[in-house]
C-alpha cells in the first residue's frame, strides 16, 4: 500500500512535503532521487539504538520536565529526561497498577539475579508510562532501553547455556507484549510469540513445571497459539503433554479457559493440512485427505461445544441481558425506522468470564468458517446452518464489547478482545457495512489509546489465516 504525506507510515520527508511514499527500506525511492536524507516508513521497527534521540525538538521540550503521576490521579512530580531510579519505581508501579491490574504479577527478580528481563521490563514500564501521558521524552526513554535490552537478548540467545536460563525466557514474554503495545506491525509480536515456544522447547517439560514457568507458559499460551494460526504453523501446544504436564504439579491452576485453550491449540494444524492439501501435486488423493481434513475439523467443533455445555452448566457463568447503549450500530427495518442491530448487550459476572465467553465464540467462528471453507457439501440447509452459527457467535462478542470496555479492567479487557473482535469482524463484518465500520472503530479506539493502548489493534484486520 502506498503511504501518503500526513499519515503514519510515509518517511518524514514525504510527510513534510505532502507526496505519496513508496514506503521502500531502508530509504524510499522519492528521498533518492531528490537527493534527500531519508531514515524510512514511519512504522515503528525495533532496533538496537545508539543512545542518541534523534528529535532534539522533543528533547528541548521537555528538558525542563514533565507532569508524573503515580496513579494518573495521585502525586504529581517532575521528571528529567535523565531518570533515576526513583522514577523507574513510578513507571513500574503505574504500569502494575494500570496494565498489570488485577493479574498475578510475574515478580521480576532484583537486576543482580535477572538482569535481563530487569531491562525488559524498565523499558515496558517506561514505554508504557510515556504512552498513557502522552510524554514523549519518557517514551523514546522507553524505547532506547527496549532497543539496548533486545542487543543484550541476541546475544544471549547465542549462548547455549543463557537461552536455556529463566532471565531470557521472562525477557522474550516481556518484549512480545512491548511489540503488542507499540508496533503497527503484527510480525513483531508474532514472531516474539514464535520464540518464545522455541525457548519452551529447550528448556524442555521438566523446568516448565516450575511454577515461575508455568506463570509465562499461561500468559503467553494464547499469542503463541494465534501466531502458529497467523502463520499457518504446527505448535508443540496442541501434543497432550504440553496440555497436561506443566500443570501436573499445579492442578488448582486448571481451569475452564485453560481447557479452552487446550482446544483452541488444536486449530493451528488445520491450516497446516488445508496448505499440503492443496500443494500435493497427486490429485487422486486430495479427495480422502479433505474428508479427514473435514473429520479434524468437526472434532474441533464437537469439543468446543463440549466446553460450551460445561461451562453453561454452572449458573454462576450465566451472563444478564441490559439494552444497548446509544453506541450500538443501528440498521433500517422494512418500515424505514432505525434500530439497533442488536437491541441488548451482555453483562457478565467478571472479566474472567467475559474472555472466556468471547474466545469461545471467536474460537467457534474460527473453526465453522474453516469448515465452511472446505465446499465438502451442496447441501444448501447444511451450508445455511453453518452461516446461522457463524452469525449468531459473531453477534455474542458484538455485544460483548461494552462489558470489556468497563473502566474498572484497565488495559487488560481491551488485548483479550483483539482475537474475538478479528473474529467478529469476519463473521458479521464482511456482510454489513454498518457492522463493519463499528468493528473498525472499536479497534481504532483500542489502537489509539482511548480503549487501552495496543497499537497491534491498527493492523488486526490485515492479518489474513
């Protein structure tokens, strides 16, 4: 896609003088011929950096000093640019207090025992914090320790002995939500994700038992298993020993969105066969491995409706339907009158099961849209059916978003919304404009800061499984 001067990806140069941008790298083609320095697409691509910020007007501006807040509402402080470490305690108490809320905090150990994730997480804290006051000092602060710690990461990635170590493992989980919250672009938190079960595969079953381990294992299960289905990969997730071992000494940890995910693990393989299917130059075969494709596939479904029922069996996980806020998408009835699409939204009794509820209908939407896809039937009854409940799953998380959208979840309900609301996008999206300008906005606000700060949002609908 080509950018255009003003907006986010365009180089400096072609913003500045108003001209489309090639977006090529390292330098565009137009800053060439104009004999331009040209430092590339504004999309943001983490480096190691040199410790210089380019920006002096941004230095300049806030050398002075900047408004700090420990709780956006408490003590308000100033801060130079040469922060110490008082100030690091602000950034990581705001980020616990903000991003982190209400989760087990992974406790990151004193620098002297994990030096590495130490730096991860400073810059996570510091990045964060910049973000969320809009300070851009604190923020490019952020980014320097963010682009020092992943040189030191590289490095120890070459070690045999360092990227087997409990520092790195934490490092990577903290770099994957860094690329969540900064980047415009979905490789980045893919490919941590891709990484991060890398480094699970080395340090093998056994040391994941801990439960230090099994703390990032369970943070990170749902990235991993979305990027594996980006990337239309197998993942080490779906075997039954990485669905029971890890867990085997912490059993009060196994709970309904575990089981969940011990299903959702098992899609990534349907793309995997869907994509040998359809190179395997031996036509005569394609018939059977399709049919078993198919039987995988409904296998899937008849599990996650399994779920579905267990979950539906105890009356605490029952949700309440209230009437739709004036912010619902509205549609003209055959009479000429507008409603809303859809006239009440769901109320549910915690965050936990909000997620639960929209990963099960965007996992739902996920694996009948797959199934739809294979053309197995002409059946024209079998077909609809399968649209209804497409529909009817897409609809749940539409109107599941305002509960996630609750002041009191921080930033935590607006990332577990990413995967159902892509999912929500293709099951009622495609099909009506209206719905689908709803989606886009949602995920403008989530991209944008007013619904959370995951700038990844931005590019969610780019991403095609």
């Amino acid at each position: 896609m080509v950018g255009v001067g003003g907006r986010s990806k365009a180089c400096d140069n072609c913003r500045r003088r108003h001209v489309k941008c090639d977006l090529a790298t390292p330098k565009c083609r137009r800053c060439i011929k104009a004999r331009l320095q040209c430092d590339g697409p504004r999309g943001i691509a983490i480096i190691p950096y040199d410790g210089q910020n380019k920006s002096s007007q941004t230095v300049n501006e806030h050398r002075d000093g900047v408004g700090v807040s420990t709780t956006g509402r408490g003590l308000v402080m100033p801060i130079n640019l040469r922060l110490s470490v008082p100030h690091e305690d602000i950034f990581r108490a705001f980020i616990h207090s903000h991003l982190l809320l209400g989760n087990e905090e992974i406790v990151i150990a004193p620098e002297v025992d994990h030096p590495i994730s130490a730096q991860c997480f400073l810059a996570l804290s510091a990045t964060y914090f910049g973000i969320k006051h809009e300070q851009k000092a604190i923020t490019q602060y952020g980014l320097r320790r963010y682009g020092s710690a992943l040189s030191v990461v590289y490095k120890a990635l070459a070690n045999d002995d360092e990227s087997r170590s409990f520092d790195v493992l934490e490092a990577v989980m903290i770099m994957a939500l860094i690329e969540f919250l900064i980047s415009e672009r979905e490789d980045g938190w893919i490919y941590h994700s891709r990484g991060l079960e890398r480094l699970f595969n080395i340090r093998g079953l056994e040391l994941i038992a801990s439960r230090s381990c099994l703390l990032i294992l369970e943070r990170t299960r749902a990235s991993i298993i979305f990027a594996a289905i980006v990337l239309h990969q197998p993942t080490n997730l779906a075997r039954p020993e990485w669905k029971t071992r890890p867990w085997l000494f912490h059993p009060e940890r196994i709970d309904s969105l575990k089981l969940l995910f011990d299903i959702l693990a098992d899609c990534p393989e349907l793309f995997v066969l869907r994509d040998r299917i359809s190179t395997d130059p031996d036509e005569s075969s394609k018939g059977p491995a399709v049919q078993l494709l198919s039987t995988k596939c409904r296998h899937i479904i008849r599990d996650l409706k399994q779920w579905e029922q267990d979950w539906a069996s105890s009356a605490s996980h029952a949700s309440i339907e209230i009437p739709s806020p004036p912010t619902t998408p509205r549609s003209t009835d055959s009479d000429g009158k507008s409603r809303f699409i859809w006239p009440t939204i769901l109320q549910y009794k915690s965050l936990y099961h909000a997620k639960a509820m929209t990963v099960y209908n965007g996992a739902l939407v996920l694996v009948l849209r797959f199934l739809h896809g294979l053309r197995l039937t002409e059946d024209t009854h079998e077909r609809e059916a399968l649209q209804e409940q497409i529909h009817a799953a897409g609809l749940i998380i539409c109107r599941s978003v305002d509960y996630h959208h609750q002041k009191t979840w921080a930033e935590q309900s607006s990332f577990g919304l990413l995967f159902p609301l892509r999912m929500a996008y293709d099951a009622v999206g495609r099909d009506h404009p209206t719905i689908e300008i709803w989606v886009k906005g949602i995920l403008d606000d989530i991209s944008a800061g007013r619904q959370g700060s995951w700038k990844s949002a931005k590019t969610l609908l780019e991403i095609r499984a």
